[in-house]
C-alpha cells in the first residue's frame, strides 16, 4: 500500500516538473510564444500586455502587429443612408462566435456635427464630420479595436484661395504587411479653368503634413473619387461611363483600370470592393436580373475573370418580400435588394456574399448558393413606394478587421 502511494506521488511529481520545464521552454523561446500569441483573440492580447513587461515587448513588437493583423473580415458597420439626424450604425457579425459591436455611433470624440464612416482599410477607419458640407471638414482616423484616433490636420484653401467644398473624395491607404504608417490620398480641384483636371494631395502618418504629389491629371467626370478602393498598393475609382483610374500609392502614379465595355450607355455596377486580397466588381443589367457574376481582377491588372455566379432565385422564393411590384425609377430594378459586400474567405468553399434585402441582411454561400439570415435591421416606418408597400431603405456597409494598428 506504501509502495502504491509513493509510487502515485513520484508520478505526480515528475508531471508537475515536466509541465514545469515545458512553461519554461515556451516562456524562454521568444518564437513558440510569439506563434501562440499569435493565435488569441485581440482582447486577450490587449489584456495579456499586462502579464508582464516581457510579453507586452512582444505584443507591441513591430513586428507582430502586421502579421496579426493580416486577417479576414469578422463584421460589418452598416449605416443606413435616409432617415437620420446622426450617423448611427447596426453591426453585421460575420464570425461563429458573434461579438459585441465595437460602437452603434462614433462618439471618439465631441464633433458638433457628429461623425460618420467614409472608407474602412485593413482595421482602420477613415472618418469625418457628418455634415461634410460644411466650408471645413474635419477627417479622423480611428482604429475601433484599440479606440485609438488622430484628427488630421485641415486641407487648408485649394487652388487660388478656394477652400476644401472643392475637395472630390478622400480616401485611405493602409497595408500592414508592408508598413505600419497609412496615406491619405485627396483629390481636389486643379484649375477653374479646367474643371476636368485634378490635383492629389497627401498626408502620411509616418511624415505628417498634407503635401501636394504628382502633376495635374485629366480625367473623366463621371469619375467616383469619392468611393476610393485601397487594393494591391494602389487606389481604384470606378467611372460611370468613361475610363476607370487606380493610383499607385508608392510611385504616386495615375493609370487606366481596365475594365469591360459598358452595357448601354452607363455602367450599372452595384458593388465594388476589395476582400482578402482580392478586388471584386459586381454589374447586373436588367431589372428582373437575379443571376449575375462577381469578377476578380487580375493582381498584374491584365483584365477581370468570373470568380464567382449568383443566382439569388431561392432568395426570392423564400423571401417574397424582395420582389417590388414595380420597377424602381432610381435604380431600374423590380427585386429590392443591395449588395453589401463581398467576403474573401482563405478557402473559395467558405467565401460568401453578403445581401441586404428589406430589414435584414443574408448570408449567400457561393459554393453551393444556401443562405441563412446574418442580422435584422430595425423597420424603416416613414417611407411608402408608389405600390403602396414600405420603400426599400439602403445602407453603405463599411468592414470590420480586428487590427493592433496605431493611428
């Protein structure tokens, strides 16, 4: 009987040394600690940089915040677009394991006009006053997982005095992988004389004030400066009708984005967007249209491929809800639907589309076209369509990516 509980306590004492030896092993060994590190939620992490001043060195290692940021998108902010004093904003969950939402409005800090979303980059959101019509609009960038922001110093008057009313979009630059500093890229006006010709300035986090780049180029009015997609290390505009633009942040270089002839005389595309490393565009021709494709542009821009083929037809079956009764005069579609983004996922098996359809949003697999519901949005009450039915609202989506990002 001795021989037994000597024998269990010899046991227990040699696991609890080889437990033992094995912390220390991982506690001394900077790379087996950084990979499991690696590998925790972020508000672990941000917890964790407490544990001791040797860990906190590695969570905030330059060297770790890229490789952990460099994730899948794990929500969406979704702001509907009438109907609001303020912008508030409904959190679309698109992991497992939902989370709380980070915030319903941007309270960061106290702006009279209050704040809204105007791009969201590899963590990072670009801001600005909500009434951006006011003579000057403040900009922010606010990381919403650390609750970090910086107020970006003002545009200053344009060309010949004119103050920043001339300014034509804004948009972000932010890549992880490569640089833990960000752009921000404006267009404004060149010359009144030449009001299809544009300026670039920028503003850099690592050197600071806006600076102007590049000469004056000429493009196309129909030109979406304001709906800028940060991919491949260059932005991206979409034109209505004429050429299509990227700039290539680095070089600080305007080119031409190929693109495919336009369908009648204006380019009807309801999505475009970039997800995982890879840049999507979505047209669909036709009001009774619910099968389309998703192109994927090429990484060395020689043309778009079809990645992906929708057919929404189940949807409607089982949502009879989308279908409107009428076409709509604004956007020429009978179904009343919105694409609110397009999530790139490691495997092509696990990627989805994500759908707004009236009060809701959808999740659509695009391997084998089963869908399920993601989120309720609260009833629009105050708008009724010319078939007596409750209007379809729209909303801009914007991504969520968990990021040690400073700003």
């Amino acid at each position: 009987m001795l021989s037994t509980k000597r024998s269990r306590a010899s046991s227990s004492n040699s696991y609890q040394l080889l437990s033992s030896s094995s912390a220390d092993l991982i506690a001394s060994d900077d790379n087996i600690l950084t990979l499991i590190l690696l590998c925790l939620p972020l508000k672990c992490l941000l917890k964790f940089k407490t544990v001791s001043k040797h860990w906190l060195s590695l969570i905030t290692d330059p060297r770790f915040s890229p490789k952990y940021d460099c994730r899948t998108t794990s929500g969406l902010f979704a702001r509907r677009l009438s109907g609001q004093t303020k912008a508030e904003y409904d959190f679309i969950n698109l992991t497992p394991n939902p989370s709380r939402a980070p915030f319903q409005s941007l309270t960061f800090v106290d702006d009279p006009s209050g704040i809204r979303i105007l791009q969201s980059c590899n963590g990072l959101l670009l801001c600005c006053s909500f009434r951006a019509n006011r003579p000057e609009t403040t900009y922010y960038i606010y990381n919403p997982t650390t609750k970090q922001y910086t107020v970006l110093p003002g545009l200053g008057p344009g060309p010949r005095g004119r103050s920043s009313r001339n300014t034509f979009g804004v948009s972000l630059a932010f890549d992880p992988s490569k640089s833990p500093h960000y752009k921000v890229i404006c267009i404004r006006n060149c010359d009144s004389d030449l009001p299809d010709h544009y300026q670039i300035e920028i503003y850099s986090s690592r050197t600071g004030p806006w600076r102007p780049s590049c000469c004056p180029f000429a493009a196309p009015i129909s030109v979406q400066f304001k709906n800028g997609v940060f991919w491949n290390g260059a932005l991206h505009w979409l034109s209505d009708w004429g050429d299509s633009l990227c700039f290539d942040v680095e070089e600080e270089r305007i080119r031409d984005l190929p693109m495919a002839p336009v369908v009648g005389d204006v380019r009807l595309y309801r999505y475009f967007g970039q997800s995982g490393g890879h840049l999507h565009l979505i047209e669909v021709y036709g009001s009774d249209t619910l099968q389309f494709d998703v192109y994927e542009m090429e990484r060395d821009y020689s043309g778009w491929f079809v990645k992906y083929q929708v057919d929404l037809n189940p949807i409607a079956a089982a949502f009879p809800e989308m279908a409107r009764g009428y076409v709509d005069p604004v956007d020429l579609h009978s179904y009343a639907f919105s694409i609110l983004s397009v999530v790139q996922q490691e495997s092509d098996e696990d990627s989805f589309l994500v759908l707004h359809l009236r009060n809701k949003a959808i999740r659509y697999n695009f391997k084998d076209g089963s869908f399920s519901k993601l989120h309720d949005f609260a009833p629009l009450r105050t708008r009724v369509g010319g078939d007596g039915s409750l209007e379809f609202d729209c909303y801009d989506a914007y991504q969520f990516t968990e990021s040690f990002a400073c700003v």
